[in-house]
C-alpha cells in the first residue's frame, strides 16, 4: 500500500521553565533570565543528601521539583485570570471532509508521487495564543488497503515532523494532535499518495459553487480555511502545491481552543522570581518528608529545623513576589480568550 502523508503545523510543545531556572553545574544551558536556585542556597551539594530511591541525582530532584512548581504557578495563574477569561474551552469545532453525495461518487487516482487531501490554515492569526486539536481521522479508500504510512509536514516551513500509521481504509482513527499557533500563522494539511480511488468528499456540505456550477474553496471562519490540497512529494522536497475543491477521501474532525500555558510561557520571565521561590518550597517539602531511612547518604544528619525556617522564608517571598505581579499584571489584547485589560486582585495564601 502506497504510503499516506500527513502534513501538519507546529506541535512543539517546550518546557519553558527550564530556560527560566537552572541548577548551577548540571544544566545544559544557562537560563535566559540568569537565574539558579543555588542563589537561595540549594546547591548540587545539598541536593545530593536528599535523594532517595526516587531520584538518581540532584538534577532528577531539582528538575522534578521545578516541573512541579511551573504548575502550580499556572495554576494559580489561571485561578487568579478566570474571571477576565472567556468561558468557551472550545470556541471552533467542526469536520473538514464531507462525501459529497454518497459512495458511489469517487475520486479518481491521481499516480504515484501526487497526494491529496485536507489543508487547514490559521492566518492572519497575531493577537491570540491558539491551539489545533485534530481529534479523528477517516479516509475513504477500500478497507484492503491496512498500516498506511502517515508522515506530518509544516506548510509554513514544508518541513517534515512525523510518521503516523493509519490503521484501515475507511475507518474513524482516533489520532490526538494538537498543534499551536501563538500569534503566527498556522498552515498543517493531510495528505496521501493518490494511487487508489477514493469516495468523493468536499470541504463541507452546502452550496458552494461558482457560476459555472463548480464547487468552490470553502472557507470554514472565523478561524480556520479548510479547503482540499494537491500536491508532489518526492520524499524530499514538496512542489506542485495547490488548494482543490475536493479532499481527495480524506476527512478529519478539530476544534479550535486558548492556549492559556504557550501565553503564560510567553511572558514566563515575568515570572522566573515566584519559580525560583516555588521550586525552592517544593525541594524543602520533599526533604522534609523523607524518611531519614529512605535516604540514599545516611551518613549526613539534615536539620530539620533549619529547612522549615528557610521553607517559610522562601514561602513569604514567594507570596510577595506573587503579589507584586499580580498587582500589576495587565490583561493581553486579545478578544477570543480574555475578556478585557483590567488589572488583577491577588489575594495571597501560604502555599
């Protein structure tokens, strides 16, 4: 069976506290706001008498505890956003790839080297972080034709990304993509080597058509062009480009929603502070709970006494630090996801 293409958008999903937060000697790379949690006195040194059977070494611990910290930021974030935040989780749902009248209607093979399918482009899209969820995929080819090669592509950048497996010819796959668009566009289209026939499917259902009686490019607003797409592959290089009026066979459902974590990560330095004091309360939690007989050094006694006072410490400046930002934190111009530019009311709570 000839291989099946899926050409898609930007699915990068970047753990952006890690460019915000290091530990000085283990990291990779030095953290863009110059930050490490060596400043508030947990070194690579004191993180080794903590490790347990969980860990292997304090940068498993330092990192762990950093992830978890990120999160409950955003959490709190969110929780303190709500009220400006627009109440749709999803504000764009539909199917792209309809049959056009019923299956005896098909679409001819176009050869060897040329694929068809669905393209869907988000653009211009400047003021809102956005995000694509691709939740089913169905292409209506003979049920013989089983384990089709799936490749994702970038349009914007005709870069290949992935390879997936389309298990059966006319069979609803659940696939689970999802793809960001953070205030650029988002270009991503489905694709398979057309040597096989296929039910006839368009954009959408209804009359679209121009004077001559032909099916019109349809485009699905207010966010996302679904049209079909023509195009070469010869393993390296795309050409030949072009949107159709038809899917070639191929049909998928997505919905369109905020992408509140890729805007959070987007002004992440505002914030580097409250992960510091985080990520410093959740390794003094950890350390706190373990048992003197779970640790891996038994040969080093810790003063417990001393870690709650510097946990209450950094727990203080935690919430002042979140205060302050809070305070004086402004809502983003954006008319999908938030609701207006007031400033917030942070009530503070020792974590």
């Amino acid at each position: 069976m000839p291989p099946f293409y899926f050409i898609f958008g930007l699915n990068n999903f970047i753990m952006c506290e890690s460019s915000l937060l290091a530990l000085r000697g283990c990291s990779n790379s030095a953290p863009s706001t110059g930050l490490y949690i060596d400043q508030v006195g947990l070194t690579e040194g004191l993180l080794s008498q903590f490790i347990s059977d969980q860990y292997d070494t304090p940068l498993e611990i330092f990192e762990d505890k950093r992830s978890l910290a990120w999160k409950k930021i955003q959490t709190e974030m969110l929780n303190n956003l709500n009220s400006f935040m627009k109440a749709d989780t999803v504000i764009d749902n539909r199917r792209v790839g309809q049959i056009n009248t019923n299956s005896t209607s098909t679409t001819t093979a176009q050869g060897a080297g040329s694929y068809v399918g669905v393209r869907l482009i988000m653009s211009p899209q400047r003021t809102s972080f956005l995000k694509m969820f691709i939740s089913e995929l169905m292409v209506y080819i003979d049920s013989v034709n089983t384990n089709v090669d799936v490749l994702v592509f970038d349009l914007v950048q005709n870069k290949l990304i992935e390879t997936i497996t389309y298990s059966q010819g006319s069979t609803e796959q659940y696939i689970s993509k999802t793809y960001l668009s953070k205030r650029r566009k988002l270009d991503i289209a489905l694709v398979y080597e057309s040597t096989v026939d296929a039910i006839k499917t368009v954009p959408k259902y209804g009359n679209c058509t121009d004077c001559s009686g032909r099916i019109k490019d349809v485009v699905i607003c207010p966010f996302v062009n679904g049209i079909g797409v023509q195009l070469d592959w010869d393993g390296t290089t795309i050409s030949n480009l072009a949107n159709k009026s038809v899917t070639g066979g191929v049909s998928v459902n997505y919905n369109i929603e905020c992408d509140r974590e890729s805007y959070l990560c987007s002004i992440g330095s505002t914030m580097s502070m409250a992960l510091l004091y985080a990520t410093a309360i959740e390794i003094y939690d950890y350390a706190l709970t373990i048992s003197p007989n779970d640790r891996v050094n038994t040969a080093v006694s810790i003063n417990r006494d001393e870690m709650f006072e510097a946990r209450d410490i950094m727990a203080k400046k935690y919430n002042t630090e979140m205060n302050t930002l809070l305070t004086n934190f402004r809502m983003p111009s954006d008319s999908y996801c938030f609701n207006c530019k007031e400033n917030l009311k942070y009530i503070t709570a020792l974590p």
